[in-house]
C-alpha cells in the first residue's frame, strides 16, 4: 500500500493564472533536503529496517547527479540492499529512461519504510554546494579538482555504511572517467568487497539506479527548492548549454558581487564569461574589475602601485594631498 | 588641481558605526553597492573559532576584526561628486580625467567606526602576521613611543 503524497509546506496552487515560475514545482521533498538552507552542503543517510540482518551480504551502488552544471549542488549517493533482495520487478533496471516524474515517485517509494522495498533499502546522500565546489577550486593553493572531491567522497560515504555494522560484499560505481585506476584504488580501499567500476553502471546493475535516483531527484529538488526560496525566475537544468540558465545569469547578474543565493559555480567559465572577463560578449556593459593579484609571484607590496592605465593604486582611488 | 578638504568634527555623537570590510583586491567601482546585503549579513564565524568567514565572487576569505588603537579613530568620508558625474551603471565609462573630480568644499564625515575587518584569502596565519595589523598597531605603538615626551 503506498503512502499518501505528503503535502509540502511550499506547495502553492498553480493555476493557469497565477505566475507558474514562482510557485515551487515539486510534489515531494525528499528527507535528503536541508528544507532552512538548501544551498549549503548537507549529509543525509537513511537505515534498513530494525528486523532486517545487517551482518548478510549486502551490495552497494554509487552514483553522482550535477557534476557539469553551473548552478547548484553535486551530489553523490550510495544505496544498498540485501544480496538475495530482488530488486529487478521494482523498474529500477532501466534508469536513463526514467523521466523526473517517475524518478520522484520512486524515491517516494524507496522512502516509504512500511514496504517491502524500503525496508530493505538504505541510502546515504552527500550534497556539495556550489559555494563549496567553486571555493575549493578558486583556493589559491592546493585546489581541490572535482576528480579528487569525487573520490573522496564516494569512499566516505561508503565507509560509513560499514560503520554502520552492514556488510557490504559487493560494490558498483557509475564511473565517468577512466574506470581502471578508479578501481583499483577502491579496491584497495575495501578489500573486504569485491569492487566493479564501470561506464553506464546505473544501465547494468539496479542497486546503481537506485542510487541514481537518490543523487538526481535530491539535486533537482533542491536546486528548485533554492530557486523558490530566491523567489527568482525559471533557470532551467542549471547546466550552461540550457538557454533558460544563461538568459537567468546574464540577466540577474551583479556586476559586483555576482549572483544572490550562494548557487553559482564562481569557477565555471560560463560564470566567469559573464563576471570577470571584460571583453567577453557574454559580459554585461556594467563590467566592474576586481584584481586579486594572483599574477604577482612576489610577496604583495602595498606602497607600490599596480601599473594601469587609470593609475590607481591597491585599493580606493587616486588623489593626492 | 583641486585638493578636497576633509573637515573631522567633533561631534560624532548619533553618526553610526559603519561596517567596515578592508578586502585582498582591487574593486574597480566606488559608486552604491549592496554590500550589506552581499557580503556583511552573510559573515559567519570559521570552525567556531573567532575567526571570520565570507565569500566574495566565489572565493573564501578569513577575517579577523581589527581594532583601532585608543585615542584613534576610523572616519568615513564620502567625496560628494559634480553633477557631471554618474554613480549608475550605464554603458558608457567616461575616461578618468588626472584632475581630482572634487568639490572644493569640505567633505564632511559621514561616520565613525572604532574596528575593522581584515580579510584575505587561504589563511592560516594568525592576525599578529597580516601587513595591515602590524601597520596599524606596532606602527602606533612605534610611533607613540617617538613621540613621547616621558
């Protein structure tokens, strides 16, 4: 028996009237959402049932959603199940032709612990903000590449999951790079399983659908949680090859301080296109330059000027006593 | 050329304390901005440590605050501009003339603040370290010490 859609406290009626771009478009929030401040950074993990044995051989999945976009959260989730649990008659086998409706509703019935399904389910959900992802990548020193978050990521997430007392035996990781060193140093990582990384894995192996699904439908939740909240237009997938996103952040742009909402990816190219880099055609007429003088190898001396053409000095204006 | 004149009057009773950021870079603008808004309202503290935290343009940054030494204190001045002028954002940049753009009437404070913030990014260090801490304090205290008449 399935349970009830939950009403949401965001939910307004949209009506063929009423401006549909602001009300929240979403039937159900799943428990991995930070509902007070959905665009920060936000761990969540769920448990299988009390009666359900965790010392049997359970198989894991891991997948990410959001990884290329300029807005919004990267999001990686694990999920996992009891070996001899059937997971194929629950239409988890095909996940790329999921549309987002049914995605939703099969999140709903993963979270639905009174079923069989969820009972035997558990899923863990680690979402990165933007603001994480861009600052890690804008650090002066020691950059943080998404390859390296990624990784890190992953064999937490993971490793929580044994330190949960459940004993994961096997391990499938959707991978978009190179799977062999992939899997080789998660392998070495936990022996105790027996590792398979591969392309499309969410295509070859249900418990990776599963949690597909549970990186997908928490990402796009959330990003149209952020944009309710922001009470801001339709930005569309948040990727930049989307139209509506590139129109959303040419137009709400502030020439100084970028975009409210602590949702864009400061260190996309397309973010910077439009923010930082005057001559571009994406950049508004509003250009302002800031220079954190990161082309200076040598210790920053304040008493010298920075060489322009408008011979301003390292901060205020010009003028002389 | 024009030379502007800061008046500092003495009664600074009822003029608010501004909050006050010092940045590690350049802004090429100096017109109105939401920096409240943007950047003030959103200062967290680092690790539950005294330190502060906040983003600019995407990039982490670490503060501190930074008092002003007794019997000093910080002025905010606002340069009023010649109606030529235009603080909006337009699409035309007129070039800078060198001559200073000023009214040659007194240019009134319009606060006062006693503290700062001292920001920068990818710190570890400590504020005795940071350049304008040791500018502000040890230059006082240096200087104090020259000057005094013990």
């Amino acid at each position: 028996m399935k349970k009830n859609d939950e009403t949401t406290t965001f939910a307004s009626p949209i009506t063929e009237e009423s401006d549909t771009r602001k009300g929240f478009n979403a039937a159900f929030v799943p428990p991995s959402i930070d509902t007070t401040t959905p665009e920060k950074s936000n761990y969540f993990h769920t448990t299988i049932a009390p009666d359900v044995p965790k010392d049997q051989p359970f198989r894991l999945g891991v997948d990410e959603a959001g990884r290329g976009p300029v807005l919004g959260p990267m999001v990686y989730a694990v999920a996992y199940c009891p070996v001899d649990f059937d997971l194929t008659h629950f239409g988890f086998a095909d996940s790329k032709t999921l549309t987002s409706v049914k995605r939703s509703q099969l999140l709903q019935d993963i979270c639905n612990t009174e079923d069989e399904l969820g009972r035997h389910v558990g899923w863990s959900v680690q979402s990165i903000s933007a603001q994480e992802l861009a600052a890690g990548m804008l650090r002066l020193h020691n950059k943080y590449n998404l390859n390296s978050q990624a990784h890190d990521t992953t064999m937490d997430l993971i490793q929580k999951v044994y330190d949960s007392g459940v004993r994961v035996t096997e391990i499938y990781v959707d991978t978009v790079g190179p799977p062999d060193t992939y899997q080789q140093k998660l392998q070495a990582r936990f022996p105790q399983a027996k590792v398979k990384v591969t392309k499309k894995a969410d295509s070859l192996f249900p418990i990776v659908s599963l949690a597909s699904i549970c990186a997908k439908v928490t990402r796009d939740i959330q990003l149209e949680l952020v944009r309710y909240l922001l009470q801001t237009q339709d930005w569309g997938s948040g990727y930049s090859a989307d139209a509506r996103t590139t129109k959303w952040l040419r137009s709400s742009v502030h020439p100084v301080f970028g975009w409210k909402g602590d949702i864009v990816r400061y260190s996309w190219q397309t973010a910077r296109d439009i923010l930082e880099v005057a001559s571009s055609k994406t950049s508004s007429p509003s250009f302002v330059d800031v220079d954190w003088h990161e082309e200076t190898s040598a210790p920053l001396n304040f008493t010298i000027r920075k060489p322009s053409t408008k011979n301003r000095s390292w901060f205020g204006t010009d003028f002389v006593f | 050329m024009n030379k502007p004149i800061i008046l500092f009057e003495n009664e600074n009773e009822g003029k608010p304390e501004e909050n006050v950021s010092l940045m590690p870079c350049f802004i090429g603008f100096d017109g109105p901005a939401p920096v409240s808004e943007f950047f003030h309202n959103k200062i967290s503290n680092k690790d539950d440590s005294n330190k502060l935290l906040a983003y600019f343009r995407g990039r982490e940054l670490n503060g501190s605050i930074l008092q002003l030494p007794e019997n000093y204190v910080g002025e905010c001045v606002e340069f009023p501009l010649l109606k030529s002028e235009d603080h909006s954002f337009t699409g035309n940049k007129s070039e800078s003339e060198d001559e200073a753009n000023v009214s040659d009437e007194h240019c009134p404070a319009s606060s006062t603040f006693s503290q700062f913030k001292i920001w920068d990014r990818d710190v570890s260090t400590s504020i005795e370290q940071n350049k304008w801490y040791k500018g502000v304090i040890e230059w006082t205290q240096f200087a104090s010490r020259i000057a005094s008449t013990e």
